[in-house]
C-alpha cells in the first residue's frame, strides 16, 4: 500500500510542474488519503501484533 502512495505522491508533484491543477489535486488527495489508511494499518497491527503463546 505504501507504494501507492508513493505513486500518487510522484504523480501528484509530476502533475503539479506540468500545470495540471486538477490532476494534481487528484492524486495527491488520493496520495493523503492512502497514506492515512496506511498509518491506522500500521498502529493497529503495532498494537494487536503477534503474541507468543505461554510456554
């Protein structure tokens, strides 16, 4: 998923030099959007994680 973002993000920059107003603002909302899901990804399997089973 992270590489998503980082596809959206290089899009994003790519558009915004080329003048593509919309564009840009497309991608890089999509970019936010991703990299957020990704976080919340991150924390929650940080804090469930895995768990040895007692010995």
């Amino acid at each position: 998923m992270l590489s998503w973002v980082v596809t959206f993000f290089i899009l994003a920059i790519v558009a915004g030099l080329l003048g593509f107003g919309g564009i840009a603002s497309g991608a890089a909302g999509i970019a936010k959007i991703l990299f957020f899901v990704f976080l919340i990804a991150l924390i929650l399997s940080l804090l469930t994680g895995r768990r040895r089973p007692p010995a």
